[in-house]
C-alpha cells in the first residue's frame, strides 16, 4: 500500500470521521460511507471546524486544510468501494449488523481489498467468518480521538492471512500511528488491561476506603497518572465504560476478576452518564466544584499500589497468555490510554517480588479469585527475571 492506495470508511460517527480525517491527512483519497445522510453531514461539519481551528492555530495551511477535505468523499452508498484497497469498517458495535455489512462489502470490493474492523470488544473471527475471503479480514482498533490517539491495535482473526499483515502495520507506521499486534481475545490488550484501573478503583470506593475524588487523586498524585479513574470513567462515559467491563466480563466466561459493579451500573441506570450528560462521578454544571480529597499519605499509598498491582498483574497475565508481545503491552498502555510508564517497566523498577508480596497479601485478606497472582509472575519471581534488561 502507499499514497495512492483509495481508503474506505463505513461508519461517519465519532470514530469513523476520526479514521478518515488521519486517512486524508496521510494524503489518501478517502471514501466516508454512512446510511444515515445527518451523520455525513454531521462529520463534514465538525471536520471543518477541525481544520479551521488548525488553520487558526497556524497549524495547517489553508491551502492544505482545504485539500485534505476535499481527498474524502461523502457518500451514502458503499459503491464507491469498489477501487478501494482498504475498507475500514466502523459502524455501530452490534455483531449481526456488523456481519451482514461485510458480507455485502465483498460483493463490491475488489479481489485485492484488505477488511478491517474498528470493533472494539467483539471477535474478529467471527466478523472474518461473515466473508468468503476471510483471510483478508483483520481488526484495526483506533483510540478516541482517533486523530489525537497514536496506538493502533492489528487484531489478525484466526482467519487472516499473514501476508495481510505487514502492509497494514506500514501503512499505519505512514499515517503516524504506533502499531501494535494484538491476539483476537476480548479487550484486545489496552480494554483487558486497564480493566482494573476502573474496577479495583470502585471496589475501593464501595469498601469505603476512600471515596472517589481521593482515589483520582492519589493516582495522578502518587502514580503521575493524567486523570483517576473516576475523572477517566466520567470523560469516556459512564455508560461506554459500563458496557466494555460488562462484554469483557461475558466474555472471559464470567471471570471474577472482570465483575461489572452495581456502583456503575446504577450511575449508567440514573443517567449521570459523565460529562456529556453534566453529572457522572462529578458535576460539570457551571459553578460546581469538585469535592476536596483526602491528602492522607497512607492512605494514597494503599489506593495506589492496590490498583497498580492489579494493573500489572493483567499486563504480566496478558503477557503469559501471549496475548501481544512484552514492547507492544508497553507500548499499547502509554500510547493508547497515555499511562506515564509501560506496566511491565513499571514492574521491573518496583522489583516484581514486590509486586507479587502485594498481590498475595490481597489475596490472603480477600480469599478472592480476583487477586491471584500471574503464574508467569511467580515464575519469574522464582528465578529472579525482570522483563526487560
Ligand atoms: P457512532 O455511533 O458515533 O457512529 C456509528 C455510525 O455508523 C453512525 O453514524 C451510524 O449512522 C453508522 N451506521 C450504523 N450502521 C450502519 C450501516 N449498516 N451502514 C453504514 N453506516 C452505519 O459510533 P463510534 O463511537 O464511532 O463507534 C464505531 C465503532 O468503533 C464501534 O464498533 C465501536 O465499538 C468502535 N470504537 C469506538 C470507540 C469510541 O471510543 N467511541 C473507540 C474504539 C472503537
């Protein structure tokens, strides 16, 4: 693939138009698909402003500004995909709707043409399995903004064929992306990960320990994390974030460690959704401030290795799972959800006995499932290894 390979993107919602504006950027000629013509409207709209406010900021040249918008297309029918060499789809996240698209698409696409899902928690085998040609399907996961967010995870489905791969990995590294590969598993790396920075954080708050505005602020505090996991839960939305930790949990086969919380759910139920709906955790109405947190250093102390252990251990069982190698879980942590160090970097400088002492003195207090430590974790425990030198 290169400059002149014609780019594809159904879905003209937040990350769609994100995908098409990186696709322009990177000089493609970009086909933006939705059924809906408000939505196409919606994205021409908000992607002018986009530039208008680069142009502003002296960012862009108007000249430039005004051709990478006129590289993408708008159109409502997905006819145009036919020269295509990419299709990246990014519609809604429903696997029956997201299925009957690709099968449809290859009927249009060319022999040659590479498929890809945005799907951020279904399988991608069984979106390939909608296609005659499944080995050309693949997973290619964006971050919200997709502009703004470098990480890209390539999820190959048992499916894909190998060959598919490193034309997409490069073109990735061409629109300025940081690629990583990612098994087909629910989460993929970044959403398996993290789930403890929001679910141990609750759980925190639910056992009274602390409450929310203390717990974000002995992550950024202690962790140099850029928001807490309250602040995060409220700018991603209650109800995005309720949804993931619910598919991951389902997905895992109702693996303790993924459990939803009534804590959220009930917040998704009252509406109070996060900043797009004014109240989440906290109030964002015009005058309301946030509640002050308890500066205790102990208890920081206990919030903060708490969730980091937890966060490791995922990155070290993802690891031992072999879900994406040691540099792509680093990577995939600071580069997606901007974390102020790779997790398993991380580890080695606590020292990983450290981390598991932690982890089995939790367990050994809980008697929960959702503590035990990664056998790879005590295995390298036991022979004294770091995952990096
Ligand atoms: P969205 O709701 O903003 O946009 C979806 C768009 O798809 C809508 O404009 C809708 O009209 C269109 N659409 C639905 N069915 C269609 C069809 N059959 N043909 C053509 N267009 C159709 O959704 P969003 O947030 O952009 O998400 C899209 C995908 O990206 C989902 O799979 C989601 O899981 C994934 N994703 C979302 C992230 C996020 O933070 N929003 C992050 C990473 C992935």
């Amino acid at each position: 693939m290169n400059i002149d390979s014609k780019i594809g993107v159904i879905g003209a919602g937040a990350m769609g138009s994100g995908i098409a504006q990186i696709a322009a950027t990177a000089g493609h000629s970009v086909y933006l698909c939705d059924s809906s013509n408000e939505a196409l409207s919606g994205s021409k709209a908000k992607l002018q402003k986009v530039m208008d406010r680069l142009v502003e900021k002296g960012k862009v040249n108007s000249t430039a500004a005004k051709e990478l918008q006129e590289r993408i297309s708008y159109v409502e029918n997905t006819g145009c995909f036919a020269d295509c060499d990419l299709v990246i789809e990014a519609i809604v996240e429903n696997i029956e709707v997201k299925k009957s698209v690709f099968n449809e698409l290859e009927t249009i696409v060319s022999e040659d043409c590479i498929l890809a899902s945005n799907t951020s928690s279904l399988s991608v085998a069984s979106i390939a399995a909608a296609c005659k040609n499944s080995e050309r399907v693949m997973g290619i996961h964006f971050f919200n903004p997709a502009p703004l967010m470098p990480l890209v995870e390539i999820i190959p489905a048992v499916q894909t064929d190998e060959k598919n791969l490193s034309p997409i990995i490069e073109l990735m590294k061409s629109w300025g992306k940081a690629p990583v590969l990612a098994k087909d598993t629910p989460g993929f790396i970044v959403n398996r990960i993290a789930r403890p920075f929001y679910g141990e954080a609750i759980r925190i708050l639910e056992e009274g320990i602390a409450d929310y505005a203390t717990i974000d602020w002995a992550l950024k505090n202690k962790g140099g994390f850029r928001m807490g996991p309250f602040e995060l839960m409220d700018f991603i939305g209650n109800d995005i974030n309720y949804k993931v930790t619910e598919t991951v949990f389902e997905q895992f086969f109702y693996d303790p460690r993924y459990r939803p919380s009534f804590t959220q759910k009930r917040m998704v139920e009252a509406g109070r959704l996060g900043r797009k709906t004014g109240r989440g955790y906290y109030s964002y109405k015009e005058g309301d401030t946030a509640p002050k947190p308890n500066e205790d250093n102990e208890i920081c102390e206990e919030i903060f290795w708490r969730i980091l252990v937890m966060l490791i251990n995922e990155a070290v069982d993802a690891l031992y799972l072999h879900i994406a190698s040691k540099e792509d879980i680093d990577l995939a942590m600071t580069k997606g959800v901007n974390y102020p160090k790779g997790l398993l970097s991380w580890a080695d400088e606590i020292g990983l006995k450290k981390c598991l002492d932690k982890l089995d003195k939790l367990q050994a207090e809980y008697g929960e499932d959702r503590y035990r430590a990664s056998l790879l974790l005590r295995k390298m425990v036991s022979k004294g290894e770091k995952f990096f030198e």
